[in-house]
C-alpha cells in the first residue's frame, strides 16, 4: 500500500471541453460512432471497458480525457501497453499534434529514462507510455504514489486488454498484476481497450482488473472496407504471389506464416520473384527486428512476412492487404490480424489459403498442450469457430460478426458474395468415406498407422493399385474403388470438410483418421451434408484483377479524384515523404492518405480553408499550412 494514505487532492474539472480538443488539436469536426460517449464518460472520471475494432479510433478514447483532465499544464495518464512499437509510434503522433507524451521503455538510455521520468514526476507530461512489468514494480509505484498524492495522476489507460485473460489468443501472465491499479488508486479513472474479446475474455477483463462497476461499450466489430476471401490451398505460394501480383503490386501487406523458418523461406522467395519482402519472427536479432520494423513502417511498398509476434500494436495506416499461408489459432486472431489492413478505411484485403492439413496441426497443438482440459475444450470450440468461417458458403462477415454476438446482412463484399460457391450434397460421398476409415480399422491390428493418412484414403477410395495398397491388402475391401468416380481433389475437399465438421479426427505421428462420435449420424444417413464443391485448381500466370461490389477494382486512392486531383495527391505525396524523412517519422504521421486525399479534392487556396480539412489540427496548420498551399499552388 502507498506509504501516505491521506485523501489526495481533488482534481479540478476539465477546463477544455473533448469536441474542442478533437477539433483543435486533431483536426476532425466530430466523433464516430461511440467515441463521444466514451471521452465524455472517462473524462468526468467513469471507468469503462471499450471494445472497438482495430482502426475504430481507440486511442482518441483515453488520448483526449487525457488531455482533458491535464489541468493547468499539470497531471500524468499513464498508458499500461506491450508495445514498444505502439509507443514509439503514438508518442510521435502525439507530440506532431503538440501533446506533450513520452514513454519508458528498454530502448532508453539511463540518462533518457531519468529525464522522462523527471518530467512524470513534475506532472509536466500529459500521457506516459509504458509496460504492465513496469508500472507493477516497486520503484514505479512509489512514483505513482507520490503522483497520486499530490493529485497528478489523471488516467489509467490498459491499453490490450485481452492480454489478461487466460481464454484471450495473446495471454500475457503480467497482466494479472494490474489489479493493483484499482487496489491502490481507486479514485482515479481507468479505461481499459481491445480490438477482440468474446464473451469469455470480456468476463475475465472485468473480474481480473476489478471493473465491475465499469462501463462497457461495445462498437460495432464490422470492417466493411476490409474484403474477405478464403481459397483452398493448391500451391500456395503460387496462389499467394498471384494474388500479390494482381491486386497489391507495389502495396504495402502482411503475410502470416505459422514457423519461423516458413517465414524465412517465403520472404527470401518473395524478394527473389521481384516482391520487396522482409522477415519478422522472435528468433531474429533484435536490432533486426526493430530494423525491419521501421522500414516497414517508413517505406511505402514492403511486404513483411511474420509469425505472429509481429502487428499488435502496428498502426501504419495504408497497409493495403493481410495474407495468411497457416490457419490462425482462433477467430479472435484472425479478426485482430487481418484488421491491420486499411486502417485508414481505403479498401484492403483480407486474404487465406487454407487446407487438411491445417484443420489438423491446429487440432493436434490443442490436444498436445499442457493446459487443463477445461481449456482445451475452449480452445476446440474457438476453432471449430474458425474452421465454420473457412468452410461457410455463406457471407463470410455475417458469420465472422456473428462470433462476437452481432447480427448483419449479407456484405457484398467477401468472395462468397461476390462469387457465390457452388455446393452439393455430399452426404453419399461422405458415407463412403467414413466407412472406408471404419473398414481400416476394422481390418486388423496388423495394419499400421502409416495405413490410415489421407492419401492413402483417397487412394484405398479411388481404387489406386499402390505399394501400401498390395502391402496391407487393401484392395480386398469392400470399399476399394467404391470413389473412383470423384478427383483425388474432390476427395480432399470433402475431408477437410469432415474434418472441420468434427466427424473424422487425425492422430499421432502419422496423422491416423478416426471416426468420431459424431460421424455414427452421417452412416446412418441421418443427417444431410451440403458441402462446397472442391475448386479447380487455379490456371498458372496472371489473372483478372478482382472486381468489387460497383465492378471496379478495390482501389486504395479514392475513386472520386479527378486527373488534376490525382497529380496534386501525388504531389502532397511527395513533400509528405520528404517531411517524414526530415523529421525521421513515418509518412502517416505527418499526414495520413485520407486527409491527403481531402486536400486534392478540396483544393485549398488559404490557410482557413486548409483548416476545414479533416485531420489538420492547429499545430500541423502552424507547422505546414503554408508549404501544403505552396505545393498545391505549383499544380
């Protein structure tokens, strides 16, 4: 407990009201969606719990009661984030609008770091960055009491929020330690923020960081500038590199691969096919990391290929698609992952190539883990989710929002909308798959587990005279060659599909087929399976560019810039690069897309017109008002 227990003094109101601090120091005429209801609740001292997707403006929701209840130049919030790119990337931004923000953090010097926290303890700082193994130690709490004491402790902000739940894709056990916060500091206001939370995660944020009495506001999770598609696998890095090539040349993307080496390999063959690619993965060098990290960050056009320790926390705005070559673990990671594409709310992609065997390495993690069986069971069930998404012939985001408990209507904007698949009843076909896995195991002990893998299947099914085949004499079954009448592709899809269904499990070593409860059903013909026919397989070289919902391209410059526009975006362009560069900034900061966009169009020709423009705030106005007048004049 804090060594002085007197009352702390109480903190004056506002003095600035939030729509002010919007307009003047961000430079947008209003707030989106629950964002108003939000700032005005923290900033009279509410806590809440605010759910809100990646791109939905979460930082605005404690960056501006920050700034609110930074009375008379005085009174710290402190930003709880596991991020050290996220820091370094809103304390840029912050201190380009003219707030006064910094961070603590391993990539100061000792020297830095006392001059940082000189500056906490002044109350001079109006947002304070650091991590949750930071904030929980002894030195630091001592520094918050006195804060706290002298009435100088504004905000707390837990910024991934998820990290403290055990049911949550990216727990993190130093979390737990921020109850402290709430036990210490009752008084001061905190506000704790994620992009994904079902209704497990939300229940254990709130038990975990003690915000019972909290607020919760949930937006809506929809991304409808985010199209997405999901492909079965069929050489995919030939599917990835078209795709790349044909709808995100000279883009900015991500690409997820699930091991480190995968994600070496990639990028070196992506570099080699003339795609600008770098690696990102734990096992890198530090200094590597950070490195890539900024060029990723700084320069337009980068492909980088990660696991998933990279992107939370990556705010660059115009990253144009996110690809996944391995099944995420769960819905909430594919939502967060793939929500790093147009963050800027221009059209990006949301892109994955899918097969059999990633339905069974994701199983197979699950049941090899060390984790209770409660959790395991968890964990299928958010799978089984997962694989119910990549299998749907439905509208892939009716179902995707539908997981977080919200109903919507046919997007227009995902490749089963736009491309509706074809299905069949499948239920014979799957019949005669599963009793030929029950007529494997049926036939001795003496069969091996090699006997049971999905190729040998297909094979035993499409009446295929194989080594293994004569070895294990399974051609004396009365279900050899009982399939030859569907492609070796056609049998594939209709596995996986059983697979992801539930009805047919693989184990071991050799990922050995066996029924499940659940496929006693299907034998029976109880139940009818509609399933998605196989695809073909795609025709090599380039194909058409994807058309979206008006017939166009998806197109991240805006559609409505006409050509003397369009010269003036690219002229904007230019002069922001060369100002992110002089400032060593990345671009967005200066200026994002959208607000460049704005310009072009409107054309400003005085400084009080420039400051109609959504995103120019006071301080860009004062600092480039009059360079932007002077390039848009020389077009």
């Amino acid at each position: 407990m804090p060594a002085d227990t007197a009352t702390p003094p109480r903190p004056a109101a506002p003095s600035r009201h939030p729509l002010d601090i919007l307009r003047e120091v961000f430079g947008y005429d209003s707030f989106r969606g629950q964002q108003a209801a939000i700032v005005e609740h923290v900033t009279a001292g509410g806590d809440a719990l605010v759910l809100m997707p990646t791109g939905g403006g979460k930082s605005l929701c404690y960056q501006i009661p920050a700034i609110a209840r930074h009375r008379g130049g005085r009174g710290v919030t402190v930003v709880v984030s596991p991020l050290i790119a996220l820091m370094h990337d809103q304390v840029g931004a912050l201190e380009e609008v003219g707030v006064h923000a910094a961070f603590l953090n391993s990539t100061l010097s000792l020297e830095e770091a006392q001059r940082v926290e000189r500056e906490m303890m002044g109350g001079r700082l109006t947002l304070l960055y650091a991590a949750p193994e930071r904030v929980t130690t002894p030195r630091f709490l001592a520094q918050l009491d006195s804060l706290h004491q002298r009435g100088l402790l504004s905000l707390f902000a837990i910024d991934e929020a998820h990290c403290v739940s055990q049911w949550g894709h990216d727990f993190r056990a130093e979390y737990l330690a921020l109850n402290v916060l709430h036990e210490r500091y009752a008084d001061v206001p905190r506000i704790a923020l994620t992009a994904t939370a079902d209704e497990h995660t939300r229940a254990d944020i709130i038990e975990r960081l003690q915000l019972q009495d909290a607020r919760v506001f949930i937006s809506s999770f929809d991304r409808p500038n985010i199209r997405y598609t999901i492909v079965e696998k069929d050489n995919p890095r030939a599917q990835l590199l078209r795709f790349i090539r044909d709808e995100h040349e000279d883009e900015a993307g991500i690409v997820y691969c699930q091991s480190r080496r995968k994600v070496e390999e990639t990028a070196a063959w992506l570099t080699a096919e003339g795609i600008p690619a770098l690696p990102y993965h734990a096992g890198l060098d530090a200094e590597v990391r950070q490195r890539h990290q900024d060029r990723f960050l700084r320069e337009d056009g980068l492909v980088m290929v990660a696991t998933i320790a990279f992107g939370m926390g990556i705010d660059k705005p115009d990253v144009r698609f996110v690809a996944h070559l391995d099944l995420p673990k769960n819905i909430e990671s594919y939502y967060q992952e793939t929500g790093r594409a147009g963050r800027d709310g221009l059209p990006a992609e949301a892109w994955m190539a899918y097969g059999l065997a990633d339905v069974v390495n994701q199983r197979r993690m699950i049941d090899e883990s060390p984790a209770s069986d409660e959790f395991k069971r968890v964990q299928r069930g958010k799978l089984d989710a997962l694989l119910a998404l990549a299998e749907t012939h439905e509208c892939r985001r009716v179902r995707l929002l539908g997981y977080f408990g919200e109903a919507s209507q046919p997007c227009g904007n995902c490749d089963n909308c736009l491309h509706p698949p074809a299905t069949w009843d499948a239920t014979e076909a799957a019949r005669k798959l599963l009793s030929c896995i029950y007529r494997f195991q049926q036939h001795g002990a003496h069969v091996g587990p090699r006997a049971f893998g999905a190729g040998h299947l297909i094979d035993v099914l499409r009446g295929k005279r194989t080594e293994k085949v004569a070895q294990y004499q399974h051609e004396a079954l009365s279900t050899f060659g009982i399939g030859a009448d569907l492609s070796e592709a056609q049998w594939r899809s209709v596995l996986r599909q059983l697979v992801a269904l539930g009805h047919v499990v693989a184990e071991g070593e050799y990922n050995t087929l066996r029924l499940t409860e659940s496929a006693r059903t299907v034998l029976r013909g109880e139940v009818r399976l509609q399933l998605r026919e196989a695809s073909e397989p795609a025709r090599r070289g380039r194909t058409a560019r994807s058309r979206g919902a008006d017939g166009g391209r998806a197109r991240a410059v805006p559609a409505d810039l006409d050509a003397d526009a369009l010269a003036r975006f690219e002229a904007l362009r230019a002069w922001r690069s060369e100002v992110a560069r002089e400032h060593n900034l990345p671009a967005y900061l200066v200026f994002n897309d959208a607000t460049l966009a704005e310009m072009a169009r409107v054309h400003p020709g005085t400084l009080g017109e420039l400051a109609g423009i959504s995103g120019v705030g006071a301080k860009k106005l004062e600092a480039y008002g009059q360079e932007i007048l002077r390039v848009l004049a020389g077009r």
